[in-house]
C-alpha cells in the first residue's frame, strides 16, 4: 500500500511525532510506503511531495516541534475548484489513502474529498483542544505546561511588587487553555470566552485577596474572553464568523479597568507564541504517536471517512463528520470547580 | 461539616494539590473546615492532627512536591485492630467525614472502614497509573516527564560513544511509566512487565539497529521486567507477594546479557527516585486538583464508600471496592503499538 | 554581632539565597543574629523588621524567587532627610552592620549612608548585568535562560510559517540579556542599545537568509534598543534620564518596518515578566549564595564602605563607590562576536 | 584559509556549539573553508573526514547534545607513532590549522602535535571543571543544573519518607560539580574527593538535623569521594593513575555507613550519564559559542600552541602548555563557604 500524509493550518507541537508514527507503522506493520505533500492543500493540489522513509532522520523528528512538511492555508472555494487536480496527483502518485492531519478547517476539508470519494483518514490536531470527537488533542498540554511554567514564575514577582499580573493566554473560541493552566498556575481569577466576565466580580475578588493580607494577584485571560453584555462601558469588540465578539489586547483592557476602578498597580504578559512552538510534553509526544500510529491501521485495514480520537485511555475511530461537527467548549461544570480554587 | 484527610504510602507529586482542593472547595462552596492527620493511619489512630484553613499557605501548597500531612505506613493487622479507638478519636474531633489519599493498600483500608460504618471517600494514589477504576492518576504524568527528560538526554551521549543505555524506570508490577517514557522518549527497546522478554529479541532488535548504520541504541526496562521462561539462564528473582517473579537490578542484568552477547559497550542508569519527588507538572496539577474539588464534594453530598476517577474528560464517583479490585496491567495492544516504534 | 539586611528595587531572582547565605553564615561561622527590613529603604526609616532565625524556614527560601523581605522605593530626597530616624532605628535595634541588597540606586544610597558613618557592605543586584564592578550579577543567568527557553520554542513555529519573529527581551540601558540570549537562542540578528541600529542593515540580513532558502528569520531586540541617527523615519522616542532616547515598543516598531520594506509576515513576542520571576537557575543560586555568605564576612571583619563582586573564580571586595560608578555597558568586541553568528 | 576540527575524548554538551562557532566565523570574518575530522584522533590518522559548510545544518546544530563529529579514544603510544600519517593526511586535505576540542589527554596530544610543527589551537572541554587555565569549561554549567533539578525533586521525597538521601554526581578527580550541585541544591552536605570525608563528622551533621526537627537530609558525594585515613573500616579502594584511591559506589558505602551508626533510613540515587547528555545550558552555549570564534580568530591570526579560555568576562588566549598543567581543584576556601551551608 501506499499512504500519502500533510498538515495543514497553525502549527501545533506533535506534528511531527504523528508523521513519525505514521511512516514507522506502515513500514513495521504493513510493508508499505509513505509520500508527504508540502505546506498541506496547497503541495497536494501543486504535487509537491516527498517520500518519508523509515530512517534516523524521521526517527529524529519526535522532539522537535512544527512540522517538516511545512503547513499552508488555501481557500476553501480554490481547494474545491482543484478537486480534480488533486484526483489526479494522487493517482499519479498511486496513492492509495490519505491520512490529513488538521484542525477544523482541515478536518472540513478532508470530509469533502471523502465525501467526493477519495479515501481519507483525519488527525485531529488543535492546540486550543476545541475538536468535539476527542477528549484531549496534542499540543494542548504543552501550550498548557509551558503557560503554567510562565505563571509559576510570575507569583513571585508579583508578590515583591503588590501587584496585580494579567497573564493572557490563547483561546479566541474556548477556554481550555486559560482553565488548565489558570488551575495548574494556582491563579486568583480565570477568565474564559465560555463565561462573559463580570470586571466587577473580577475586583471584588482582588480585593477580598487584599484585605485578606495577600499584596498580589494573578489572572489568567483567554484572548478571546469577552464582557458580560452591560458591564463595560465601550467594550465593544467586532463579531467573527463563529458570532462571537472579539477584542483585540483583552488583557490589557481588563488590566485598565481594574486600575481605574481600584488603582492598584496592575501590568499585563501577552504570552503569544511561545505556547504553540518547541519540544512537546512527553504526553503530547505520546498521544500524537498513538495517533499516529492508528490513522496508520485505519488506513490500512479500510476504515476510511473516519478520524482518530482519544476516548478515555483508548484511541477510537470516529466518523470524520463528527470531528468537526461543533466546538468543544468549556462545559460549565469545569467551570464551577476553577472557581472554588479563585482567591 | 467537618472533614478529615490524610495521606498514606510512598509520595506522589500532586498529593498537596489534593490536600488543597479539598481545603478551598470544602471552604468555598460549603463554609466547612477541615482536619489533616499526619503520617497516615498512624496519626489517626495516635489522634496525631492539624487544622487546615483556606489561607496563603495552603494556596502555596500546589506546586510542592511531598505531601505537608507526611505519611507513614501501618501493618493492616494493628490497623485493624486499631478500629475503636480510630473510631473514637474520629467522633472526640467531631469529624463528619473521611477523605483517604493513598494507593492500593490505603483504598483497601479505606474499604474497610468504610465496612465498619466510618463515611469514608478515597483518592487514588499510584505513581505507577496501576489503579483499575481510573484512567490516569496524578503523579504518573510527571514520573513519565522526569524519566522522558532523562532520555532525552542519554540519546546523544548514547549516540557520542556508540553505545547501549539501558534506563531503569519505575514499575514493579506494571509497566506503565516505561510505555510512556519509552515512546516518548523514542527509545529503541521497551520492556514490561506485563510482556517477559525475550534477551534474544531484545539482542537481535539492537543488531538490526548497528547493521542499519545506527552507532547507538536506547532500551528503557520497567524495574519489574522479568525474562520469559527458559530464555535466560540463572534468571531467577524471587517471588513477591503478587505471585511475581521480581529481580534486584534488571536493568544490570540486561545490560550485562547483551554485552556478553554482542560485544558492544552497554551501559544502566536507573532513574530512582527522581522520578516521585519534586513539583508536579501542569497535567498533574490539574488532575489532582480536580480530584481534590471532587472528593470534597462526595463527602459533603453524602456519597461514601466511594472513590474518585477519571474517566475520559470527567471526575467520576466509582464504588471504593472497584477501586482496589485488580492491577490495571499494560493491555496486550499498548504494547503491540509501541513495539512498531522500536528500532 | 548583629547584622541587619535589607532588599530594594526591582525583584531579581536570587535574592533569597543572598538573604540565606547571610542569616546561615552569620551563625554558623560567628554566632551572630541577622535582623531583615522589611520593603527596603522605607522598612528601615520606618523601623519594620523582623528577626531572621537559621531554621527551616531559610534554609527553603533557596528556590524562591522574588524576596520575603519585600522590595520598595523611597525618594533619594526623601531617604536622606531620613538619615537621623535610620540612625535613630538601627541604634535602638542594636544593629552592628547593615547589609545592602540592590541596584545602583540602592548602592548609592548604602554609598551615602557609609559617608555618614553607618557600616555598610553592599551586594550589587541588577538583572541586566550593568554593574561595573562585578563580571556577573546573580538573576541574569536565570533571565536569559528564561528567555533562551521562549527562543528555543519560537524557531520551530517561525519555520513552520515562512515568519520573521521578533522576541523583546529587557535591557532598557545595556544589551547584555539579549546580546545572551540571542546566542544562546541561535537568534539571526540581535539588536541591543549600545550599537544603534540600521534598519536597513537588519533587512538586508533577512533577505540574505530567504535568498539562501531560509524560510523563516528570529530577531532579538533589547526593549532599549534606539535606532541610528537619521535611519528611520519617525523613530523619535523620549530622552531618559541617563540622555538615552527610549522608544515604547521598539520590538514592534521593527517589526511594522521590516514588514513595510519586506513584505514577510513579521510578528512580535514581548517576553516581559517572565524573565525576572520564579526559581534561579543553579548558576544565580551558587552566585546569589556566594555573595551572602562574603557579605556577611565583610561585615564581620570590618571591611565596610565596600561591594562584594564576582572577579573570575573568586568572590572580591570592592570600595562600594565603583559599583556605582558607571553602567557596564556591552563592549564592541561582544558584539562584533555576536555579529558572527547572525544570519 | 583552510581549517581542520575535531572532538575527542568523553561528550560534553557544548561540543557542537563550539563547532558551530567554528564554521561561521571562518566563514563571516575570513571567509575560510573547515574539515571536521571523524571520531577524534582515530579519524585524523584514518583519514577520515568531512566538510563543514555554514549552512542551515550547522546553524541547527547549537543545541544538540554530543557531537556531530564523533568522538573516539587513541592510545598515546599509536598516535604518537602515527605522526607522519597525520602530518601527510593534514597536507593532502590542505589544512592550514587544527582546532583540537577536547580534555586533558586531548590536549596534551595537540601540545604535541604543536612540539612537532603543526599549528595548533586548543579548545578546552571537560565536563568537571578541572581545566587550571579557564575559569570555566562549557558542559559544567549543564551537569550541575541537572544535578541540580535532581536535587531539587529529591528533598520532598525525602521529607515525606523520613529518610536520607545520598546523591552521587560525577567528578572522579575534583569536585566542582558536587560543590556548585550541592550549593545550588541546598545539600545538607557535600562531599568532594579534594577534601578527605570522616564519616562521624557526617553523621553528626545529620543527628543534628534530626535533633532540630528536622525530618531528612540530602548528601551529594562526588563519584571520587575518599575517606579520612583511618576513619573508615574495609574503606580500601584502589590507586588509579593520579595516585587517589578511587572506590566504586561511594554514595551506596557511605549510605550503608550511616545507616548503621544511626539507624536512619537511608537511599542512593546515582546520577550517571544525564549529567553529561542532551541540550546545553544557555550558559554553555554561549560559553562554546565564544571559544569557538575565538578559536577560529586565533588560527586565522596565527597565534598557534595556544588554548582559548575564560578569564573573568573575557576570552584569552593561553600557551596549550599551561591549559593541561595540573588539574584545578577546588580550593580549600571554597569548601570552607559550602560548610557554612551544611546542617
């Protein structure tokens, strides 16, 4: 047999530890050989591509983070205008199944060539651990460990200056991000775009914090936290294609409104891109293997129009529909518990 | 309320993290107070005890190592024998409810209690993921992390001096530490306890490695490994009171064996205790955490005879029995997916 | 004898273990007390201590960062008006010798307080390394390796992108952070405040890289950075009071002008907070204690009106006049090496 | 000009940082050619070699632990016979130096190359600190902080069990890195082979602890570590070649010495090889960095017999003679500050 593999959209630490598990599966398990197209739909649909052996040099790959196929965007409507342009790559290729490694957008995109009939295996991949079908994606614990790294670090300085430390965090759609790392950084208030935040709820439990003794505070902020309807004055923010209204520089906001109303000396860290590259956490290493690995034998034994997902301490295959049927959100449970560890 | 808690067996990064979120959840969400026992069942039973408020010190407790209760062990007979006045010292502290933190035999003691009419709910402990009701449990996530960071730094002087390392990692009876680490850590051999190896296996694996063109080879070997029947000559060990074989050194031994046999340079690190001390990771934190908000809740809703577990993304309530039934071994297709990374 | 000692100024890590190698050396070597002025000079005029006992509690402050004697500032002015109540107070504690902690405000200030007769020994504390006295000063090497972490992570999602990736790190009057880190983060061009730079020059080394086949560029800027007279348009800034132009921002600054001349997709990351809190690295440790324990044998054996600072190997008193004396600034050969590495 | 470069003796992180160093500034500053020699003196004799070029491979190269070069060991005797076949080797390739990167005996062997007419330049590598001419050598900065993090995570598992801990690090000869390892871990005692150890003064030192309140102790003992004449019973050892009685597992002699004077629970963790592995410091990276353009600086200008070192901030050239005169111990002062430490 012969596989065909890309990534597509942001980069996500585990990348390539899936390509590995790929290439190294179907080679230990089946035989067969592996081809990568280039900066994702648009090396498939250019027919740029490399063969992937099982060698030291994709043995090597496991540690380091991006991805050696490189990633690319390509606009839906160019993607399905080259549907036949890619039929025939793939073909020329002999191909004989594609396994797309992606986020939502990927994800869409792999279910339409499934659906227009080539044989197709999804990977779920999204550092904001927003993909409905699976419990946990890759990249997501190490966005998280190394937020949490840069909030441990941050208490003390805090502390020795009484300060209030906004820490914005990524998240535009979901909180999974700013919930795990505000649990695990011990921060005194989480904000999440799942719960509009009230700024005056935000101050009263600074200054509780304050009048408890405590001289400092930490709050973490995903990007996309937004006001409760009512509660700022010229929190305005523009729509995005999900309806959510987003604001640019969220932390900073939040980290003025809070020295206007309490004055205390409050400073912002936007965190940035540092959550999303480098070595990922033996955990992500570990999961995007198994992915790896699974799309590999999916792929092998037919079970196409489907995608990889972790379900408990299993890695199931589900339809690849249901993968990017809806966000995952941040169910309000989670939420409750977050904020009996606040203060 | 009045709770109590305490914490029993060998130490596990996260179980301050328990402590904690018990402490702020009983506080937060029911204004109840809370009791630690010190050194486990002993300080229960000597009515040896501290009060535990939701204040800075508790706060400060997440990311420490250990556990601030210490621990201690006691034979299960005197423990026994041990119930009035456990019983006694429990009512003359007016304690309403008891939350046991601690690994297989502490469940089990906790059952027992529980039998003898004591409203008990438990938190599994176990550095080595060897518990069936759950999961995962906090502290094998960063035993995995220590022990993945060590490998990652053995590969290139492994690869320096062209040699063998052979890393020793926790698991005396399961092989999940090594699993993990080993494939995350992208050794080249991996051996459980659950599978009996075969030194010829392992033997023939690393040539195939040299006559390749590699100059190095990575094996991680759980402490419990044991040879398959009749494949090592003098391979005796011992039988431990799992009906186990168990040998002091394995990875030595290992290394000792294929050094004879193939002449290369082989050398043993064993990992030890560095891989149950110190801060927990993020991953850690947060399950353990959760665990704490969780048991805290049980105990306050009136669910004894209970335990904690995670179950894909959920905290669940399980019956304390299913708890302690059996060992969670490695399942045969764990290692059949990390076998096709060897190599 | 008793010693009193005091922390002033911004955090740094490391200062704990200065705090801790004075209380532990006093007492172990000379059987002497250490008093502790809470929030720096104001602690002291407004008499606010606290004993500082060789016990359990010092001995686990190593790793902390931040300081548990707080840090504050007091107006110069309002320090010497000051100096009959700092007098006043350190009689009336019995205080022998007074321990300064600090930057070059806080040693002028121990400078001032030695000409008026109070016997001061300083320890120098500056996380950009500008004190002239000393090769290092403890809390840089733990800032660049916190900012050599942030590098490391970035190279793969700028790769991964085709990007240009712009890292802040401090340094508002000396390049010694980023003239570090961007060596040890592999950077292809450093911009630091003692060589103004030409935008050009910097566009022109980018270039190079995408002509090469590079596909991706990470550009360290100390925020102090000031460009060349006369290169770039609007780059204005305000004088500081060392005649220094600062600009806000100056990583996005470049960042906007890359992106206008170039056209790559530029993107900036402002590591701030992040690299002057949480735990030392061993390095700051071993430094940090060094210097406790000399500054607490300075003031034993009389040697006031001195600065303890690192010379080579060796630990050497100073006159506490030329830790002040001027910024150490980066010397042009230090660059000129860094140049080497770019591109 | 035409360079030639190699690495002998045991991996050091930071070898390939040198290199790296190496490669670019023959190429920024004189635009020179390099040939990296395989696998250290073996390669040169053999002939074996490659070219280094200053492209994207070299520059990814910083932070890889070991050496891309290989390394290997040579009997003085062989390479000393073999002088003519390197001096043909290095006409044939058309070297017109050689940068030898490595300890003791490696520079010894290129100060007689130098002796016998080939222009040489001396890089000093060794991971223990035992260089006299260089204040430091790169790979010591990365042990110690390893050893470091090991300590850091074993002094809770030590509390919560009530035990002492003994960790054994390297330094066979001197004990730099049990010193710096020790102090930055905050050992309750340090043992170095430089000061002969009683093991009633050890003892003593952790009853005291005990008496205290105190629950644990951590001892770091370098691997060379020696008993007082006639303080130890059966403590023999054997004579190595510099004339100090070396024994195999000092940590686990003087854990089974103290456990029986005082009856403590007593453990051993043996560091080994991930002292020496993986990715540098951001320290030693700089470190390597700057010997190797000083190097490469130092060949191009002629100044041959001599060895880059480090000299307080600066790097300077030394005769190749005095960089392998004796080895540099800690000295007696510094062990007197590590004392005040202890307890």
């Amino acid at each position: 047999m012969r596989l065909a593999t890309l990534t597509s959209g942001g980069d996500c630490p585990g990348l390539n530890a899936v390509i590995r598990g790929i290439v190294r599966t179907a080679n230990a398990e089946y035989g067969s050989t592996v081809v990568g197209y280039l900066d994702g739909w648009v090396g498939l649909m250019e027919d740029r591509r490399i063969d992937l052996y099982d060698d030291a040099y994709i043995d090597s790959i496991l540690l380091r983070g991006g991805t050696i196929l490189g990633t690319g965007r390509l606009h839906p409507d160019k993607f399905k205008a080259g549907i036949d342009q890619i039929k025939a790559n793939l073909d020329d290729a002999g191909i004989d199944a594609l396994i797309a490694i992606g986020g939502e957008g990927t994800l869409k995109g792999a279910k339409w060539l499934s659906d227009n009939g080539i044989p197709v295996v999804g990977v779920p991949k999204t550092i904001d651990n927003d993909v409905a079908a699976t419990d946990y994606t890759f990249g997501f614990d190490t966005a998280v460990s190394v937020a949490t790294d840069a909030i441990d670090r941050l208490h003390t300085t805090a502390e020795s200056h009484n300060r209030i430390l906004i820490v914005e965090v990524m998240g535009r759609h979901v909180g999974w991000i700013a919930l795990h790392a505000g649990m695990a950084g011990g921060a005194h208030y989480t904000v999440i775009p799942e719960e509009p935040f009230d700024i005056a709820d935000i101050c009263k439990a600074m200054e509780r914090r304050f009048q408890m003794g405590e001289k400092y505070g930490i709050i973490v902020v995903a990007e996309g936290a937004v006001p409760k309807e009512g509660t700022m004055e010229g929190g305005l923010g523009e729509e995005d294609e999900f309806g959510h209204k987003t604001f640019t520089g969220m932390g900073q906001i939040i980290a003025d409104e809070i020295k206007a109303r309490l004055g205390y000396d409050v400073r912002t860290t936007v965190l940035g891109h540092i959550q999303r590259g480098g070595t990922p956490t033996a955990y992500d290493r570990v999961l995007a293997t198994r992915y790896g690995v699974h799309a590999a034998r999916a792929a092998h034994e037919g079970n196409f129009d489907t995608c990889v997902a972790l379900r408990g301490e299993n890695i199931d295959l589900v339809p690849l529909e249901s993968a990017v049927a809806h966000l995952k959100q941040v169910p309000e449970e989670r939420y409750k518990t977050a904020r009996s560890m606040f203060g």
